[in-house]
C-alpha cells in the first residue's frame, strides 16, 4: 500500500481520516484520534470533548512538519 504524502495528509487530518505517511500515523483509538511522528504522538483530537492537543516540544524537522501541517489545519 502507497504512503500518504503531506498533501494527503493534511486533506485526511481536516476529516479525522486514518493516514500512514512514511514516519507518521494518524488513526482512531477509542473515540480519540491520535497522531503519530515516529513513535511519539504529537497530537491527538478527543471526539466525545471536541478537545485536541499538539504538542509544543521541538523534534526533528519532519516531525515539526507535521506539527505545523496539524496545527494549520486543527486551529
């Protein structure tokens, strides 16, 4: 199965989509929509709240990519 690009990425980020890019993973866990750079989640959305969290540290440039793809599109 093909890698999600950040383009695609992005798109499926907007609708809460399950996505596996080459070093990241975007999925649903018990009603939570988790994201993952490597295997550190970055963020995740809560359906039940319609609360979501980035996290702030600093990590590797396609990390930090993602962190700003997620927080254009989430905020």
């Amino acid at each position: 199965m093909p890698k999600d690009t950040y383009s695609s990425i992005e798109t499926k980020l907007k609708d809460h989509k399950k996505f596996n890019g080459n070093s990241s993973r975007g999925f649903w866990d018990s009603g939570t929509y988790r994201v993952y750079s490597y295997d550190t989640e970055i963020a995740n959305y809560n359906y039940h709240t319609k609360e979501f969290w980035i996290d702030s540290k600093r990590y590797s440039v396609t990390t930090s990519r993602l962190q700003n793809i997620i927080r254009k599109v989430w905020k």
